[in-house]
C-alpha cells in the first residue's frame, strides 16, 4: 500500500450532535490542505488511485459522510446542508480555513454549497459528476424512488460488504432511504440551486460523456453561471470518470491545480 492513502485505521471521530463523523489526514504535512468528499454509498477510500500524486504537493483530509463508511448516521434527516455542516466542523477542528476541494458526485453537490455558502476561503474546487440543480434531477428522480437495499446490494456488493464492515451502527434500510431522502430533496437543505452563481474561486466541472445522472445541458448550464470556470467533459467516460479515464482526468486536474 502506499504511504498516501486512506486506510480507515489511522483516522479519528469527531462528534457532531449525535453523530460521530470519521476523518483522516494524509499527504504532506506543511503542505497546502484539499479536501476530499466521496459520493454517496461510497467512502474515503474511493479516492485512493489519486491520492499518491496528489499527496505529494497537499496535506489531504478525507471524511467518510455521514452515515457512510466508519461516520455514523445519527438520529437526524441526512440532508447536503447537514453534509456541508459536518464538513466545516471537521476543518474548524482543524484550524483549516484556506483550502481546496475535489468533490465527486454528492460531496460535488456539498462541494458547490462550501464554496457558495460558507466562510471558508476555497482556493480552487473540482467537482465531478455533481449536479447543483434540483430540476436538473428530474429525468433520474423514478430512479431513485424505484431504488431499494435489495437492488443496491445485488448491483454493488462491494459497497454493501464495506458498509457492512465499517459502519459503526449499519442499518443498511434505514441508511438507503435517508440517502434516497437527501437525493429527492426539493427545499433549501437540498442542492445549491441558483447560489451556485455565488462561487468565486476557480472551478473545474468534470463529466464523463456517458453519465447519466449529470446530464450535459446542466454541465453547461452551470459553467455559464460560474465566471471563468472551466468544463471538461471525457468521453468514453461514466458517472466516476475520475477512474474510468483517469489518464486525461489527471493531465487536466494537474493542469487546473498547477502542479
């Protein structure tokens, strides 16, 4: 294994209300700090092909989200605000305020209400396969109603199997409807929505040409409200083009982030 990656062994709990939300620190200490935000039914870990190049230039914090991986899910609704929360009381106890982020699917999602909503001072953000709408969601919203632990264990047992594992607290049911709840939310607690026009540091949205829970219109719709941001779409690429096609992912994130 190598010495930059996400491990779940050698991080820390930190209580947030009747949660306990798990972090790790990796890379190099002295470093600049990025945050990683996995997407949902996922963890830390799925950043783990990036993290060795990555690691040589920043100082990485990964959080499992809550209710996912080794962060419970407490006994409120799971909510992108409450996600965003979580993550700013995690880099409060950090003494972290200057920061960049990469944010796959829904850390994309509470990755754009970081940079639009919160005190953080977020150098550069990367977001991949991460809407910001919620009307964009309309074409995938029977999807996922018609999703049920069931499906999700027969099409991804891995995932499940980590879960199962990690969790300290699985309720694999009770964990599918709230991530189901969070994915349906209409409201303010839901996706940034129009406040995304309120993101100033540079942004690089990234969609793999064949997914399609991140439609193409939406991509581009929001690199038109964000001034100077930056849209790469890769073809031959899914909903994690990060590892479908992470040869020109990395050529580009190394060429966004300068190093």
């Amino acid at each position: 294994m190598d010495m930059f990656t996400f491990d779940h062994v050698s991080g820390k709990h930190l209580s947030t209300g009747d949660a306990h939300i798990y972090y790790e620190l990796t890379g190099s200490e002295g470093q600049p700090a990025l945050l990683l935000l996995h997407g949902g039914f996922g963890t830390i870990e799925d950043f783990n092909s990036l993290i060795p190049e990555l690691g040589q230039k920043y100082r990485i914090v990964g959080i499992d989200s809550r209710g996912h991986g080794k962060s419970a899910l407490g006994s409120g609704r799971l909510t992108y605000r409450q996600l965003q929360k979580d993550a700013e009381q995690v880099l409060s106890h950090l003494h972290i305020n200057s920061l960049s982020i990469i944010g796959f699917s829904d850390g994309g999602v509470v990755a754009y209400r970081l940079a639009a909503q919160s005190s953080l001072n977020i150098e550069k953000l990367v977001t991949i396969g991460a809407d910001w709408h919620y009307k964009n969601t309309e074409p995938v919203r029977e999807l996922f109603l018609n999703i049920t632990p069931e499906s999700l264990k027969q099409k991804f047992p891995e995932s499940y199997a980590a879960y199962q594992k990690l969790n300290p607290e699985p309720d694999f049911e009770a964990f599918t409807e709230a991530v189901k709840g969070m994915w349906l939310d209409a409201g303010p607690s839901g996706y940034p929505n129009e406040t995304v026009e309120k993101i100033a540091c540079p942004l690089l949205i990234v969609r793999g040409d064949e997914d399609h829970l991140f439609p193409a219109k939406a991509a581009a719709g929001l690199s038109e409200l964000v001034p100077g941001s930056k849209l790469l779409n890769i073809p031959f690429a899914g909903h994690v083009a990060f590892e479908d096609q992470k040869a020109p992912f990395m050529k580009s994130l190394k060429e966004f982030l300068k190093f």
